[in-house]
C-alpha cells in the first residue's frame, strides 16, 4: 500500500496511475470525500486528511510501504512562510509517528539555495523530513513546463507573450509534470536504506524563444516572447492582487542569474516541451 497525497494534481495523479498500473494498491489523501470519489471508482482506499492535520496524516500514513507528500502550492506567502512551516511540521509529526516504509517528497530544483525566495518552501521542508528517522527521497524537479499554460491566450490572442525569465535566449532545465510523477512512482518502488536528493530535468533545456517557436508551430501563428522589465514587476504582481511579491520576484532572479540551479547530475525525462503544449492547447479548445 503506497500513500498519495495531492492525487488530485498533476503530479501526484500521475503517481498514483503509475502505481495502479503496476499492480500496487494505493491510498488517496484528500481532504474530502467528494475529491476521493473518482479515486475510490479506480480501486483505491480513501483517507481524509487536511495537510495541516497531523493526527489524520498519521492515520493515512500508518501501516503503507510508502509514502509520496508535496506541500500545497502557495504562490503569495507571507513573511517568514508561516503558513508553510505549519504544514510541514503537521507533515513532520505524522510521519515521524506513522513510519511508512519510505517517503519520496517533492521538492524543487533549487532547494539548496541560500537566498530566500519562493522555493524557500522546500528548502524549508527538506530540512525538517530531511531528520527523519526513515528512508526519503527528495526529489527535484525543473521549473515544470506546464507553467507555459500562462502563455497561450496572450500567443493565441495577440502573438505576444510576455516573459519574466530571461534573456530570452537563455535555455533553463524544465520538465513535464507527467515525468515527475512517473519517476516519483519509480523512487517510490525502490528499495533503499538511505537519504537522497535525486533532481530531474526533461529531455532538452528550454528558452522562452523555444517556447514562442513552438505555440507558434502549435497555433498556426506568428508568436514571439517580450522580457517584461524588471522595475515593472512588483507593481505588476501587486496589481494582480500577490501582497508579498518580493519572494516571487526573488525567485525569478534566481532562475535568471543562474543561482536556481541543480546541485547533482540529473535524470533526463522522456517528454518534450511540443508534447505538454499540445496537451494545453487541446484542453483549453
């Protein structure tokens, strides 16, 4: 029995699927039962749990093989990352008292940077399952390719998308999220002893030229990528509603200066940034 948590995402549904596929039973994390629903239809078990609920982590963690956690996305925390720490100090509790067999986090290409920034998140949650007393895995994945689902209207729409990573020609690492949860599925299944970071890359690295070239062979259309100004950017995420834009902010800079980096040799992932377009495009039409 392998417990997921965020099954309902991307990432940890691929989790899940893979292992179903592979004969494995699974566990579904949810924080409802009406989120459970199609899970319980595909043959799982169904455990209720708020992430910030150590006691019904602990129930859902208890008696697995395994165990694959993520911490909710928050785009806009306040200083400091309460609301983080909270979470993954409930993640701490439960498994520290639930001992599944292993665990594979997900975590961040990045998470050992220094300078606080977004991705601050995971570091901060490495560090405290990082002591625990059972076998985890982190895993590190590239600024996922999905991301570039922000950029179809604006390619569809007025063949200009405008871009906070740059220079514009600067290739980064990034990957699909259906690789992630593919090796994710893979880490969990290995039996091993000790602690590890294992990052992960896709196929080929990817400039915001890449992705213009590609929406534009996708869409049938001129589309070109515009850096947005630096000095732009707070007023910009302020105005979008974001309170605390300077850890989004920081984090941009990380992966433009080079210091969001891997730390590891990395493993190369199967899917190609044409494939996860198509697969917006088709969604959103």
């Amino acid at each position: 029995m392998f417990a997921i948590t965020g099954i309902t995402g991307q990432v940890g549904g691929v989790v899940a699927r893979t292992l179903l596929a592979a004969g494995k039973n699974i566990r579904a994390v949810v924080r409802d039962t009406a989120k459970g629903e199609t899970w319980a239809r595909e043959g799982c078990e169904v455990a209720l749990a708020a992430m910030d609920d150590p006691d019904a982590l602990r129930a859902a963690f208890a008696g697995t093989e395994g165990a694959f956690v993520l911490l909710p996305p928050n785009f806009d925390p306040s200083p400091g990352f309460p609301e983080s720490r909270h979470i993954i100090a409930a993640l701490r509790k439960a498994l520290e008292g639930a001992q599944p067999g292993r665990l594979v986090a997900l975590s961040t290409v990045g998470a050992q940077a220094t300078s606080e920034n977004l991705l601050t998140q995971l570091s901060l949650m490495e560090q405290a399952l990082g002591t625990l007393p059972l076998p985890v895995t982190f895993l590190r994945p590239a600024w996922f390719m999905e991301n570039a689902a922000w950029d179809l209207p604006p390619a569809r729409d007025t063949g200009v998308i405008p871009s906070f990573l740059q220079p514009l020609d600067r290739k980064i690492p990034m990957v699909g999220t259906s690789d992630v949860g593919r090796v994710a599925a893979e880490l969990l299944q290995e039996s091993r002893n000790d602690n590890r970071v294992v990052e992960l890359e896709g196929p080929r690295r990817i400039s915001p030229n890449d992705i213009a070239a590609s929406y534009a062979h996708l869409l049938g259309r001129a589309v070109s990528p515009r850096a947005v100004p630096r000095d732009t950017w707070e007023a910009l995420f302020r105005s979008q509603g974001m309170h605390n834009p300077t850890h989004r902010m920081r984090m941009l800079d990380g992966f433009n200066e080079g210091w969001i980096t891997f730390e590891h040799d990395t493993l190369k992932g199967r899917v190609e940034l044409q494939t996860v377009l198509r697969g917006i495009i088709e969604r959103t039409s």
